[in-house]
C-alpha cells in the first residue's frame, strides 16, 4: 500500500481518532457466512472513528485480494465515509462481499465517496448488510470529479436482507461530465 493509503496494512479496532470498546475483534457468523479472512473484523464492539475509516489517497493504487471489513453484533460510528477513493482501488475478491455487516448499527456520510479522478472496481458485492440498521448522512455512493465505479457479476453492488437504510441524499449520486457507474 502507498504511503497516502490509511488502513491497508494496519487497521486496528482502536485506530487513531478513534476509540472502541466490547469484545475483541474476530469473526463470528450472527446467522450468515462469513470469508474470515477480512483485514478488518469487529465482533460485540462498539467503535467509532473521526474521519474516513478506509481511503485511498490520489497517487495511490491499491488491490486488494480479500473483504476489507466484516462485522457481527458491532455499532460502527465513522465520521467521513466508509471508504474514501482519490486514487484506484480494485476489490478483487469475486466470492465475498468487500464490505459486510451483521448485524451492524452503523452511522457515516457514506458508504462509498469518491472525487479527483478515483476509480474503484468491485468483482462482485461492494456493501452487504444482514438486518442492520444504517443512517447515512449524505448520498450512500458519491461519485464525482471524473470518477469511476464499476461493478462486475452478477451480485448486486449495494445487497440489504432485512435492514433498515435512512439516507440523507442520494442512494446514488454522480456528478461531472466524465464521472461513470457502471
């Protein structure tokens, strides 16, 4: 991961800017399967984060094999977006769902923002929620400022089975001329 990226290689329940508390992080299923082979799990916690809980800066480009973040029984509080993309971000992992929550009470700006030029791809589900309840400040997937999303498969991007979603905006914005979803 390039210097700009916060949280390829390190993330810890308890990052900088913010704090937790509960159990200890690790899997747990809460009725659905799980890889277990996220960066990040969060079991029984309650955490809460300042800013963006994952971004990847403009020079940098990032793939990433595996989930980013699986959650059981967690209140997930982040105070930017779930995840932030400047630069390229490739979710390469087609058998599990880059994010997954279960069941999580989670509060951000976003699930996904994205500006300057970032470009993400997901081989399959970017954001899976089972019967959470999740409260979005602003649009859920921002794309803007000659941004691209892409979504491979035949999953849907966005899968929520039995939750609850209160969304400020947009469930999906894009805005700019060169600005794609796909």
């Amino acid at each position: 991961a390039g210097a700009g990226c916060v949280g390829t290689d390190n993330i810890t329940p308890c990052a900088t800017g913010g704090t937790c508390s509960g159990g200890t992080g690790g899997g747990g299923s809460g009725g659905a399967t799980k890889s277990g082979k996220a960066l990040t799990t969060y079991k029984n916690q309650t955490v809460n984060t300042g800013g963006d809980f994952y971004s990847v800066s403009n020079e940098d480009n990032v793939a990433l094999a595996q989930p980013l973040l699986e959650t059981t029984a967690t209140t997930l509080t982040v105070g930017g977006s779930l995840v932030d993309v400047k630069g390229t971000l490739a979710a390469n992992d087609a058998a599990n769902p880059f994010i997954f929550l279960d069941p999580t009470t989670f509060t951000a700006t976003s699930l996904l923002g994205m500006s300057g030029g970032g470009s993400m791809t997901a081989a399959t589900t970017f954001f899976k929620d089972l019967q959470g309840t999740l409260t979005l400040t602003g649009d859920a997937l921002s794309v803007s400022g000659n941004s691209s999303l892409s979504g491979a498969g035949a999953a849907a991007f966005l899968a929520l089975d039995g939750s609850t979603m209160a969304v400020t905006g947009n469930v999906l914005n894009a805005t700019g001329a060169k600005s794609t979803v796909t």
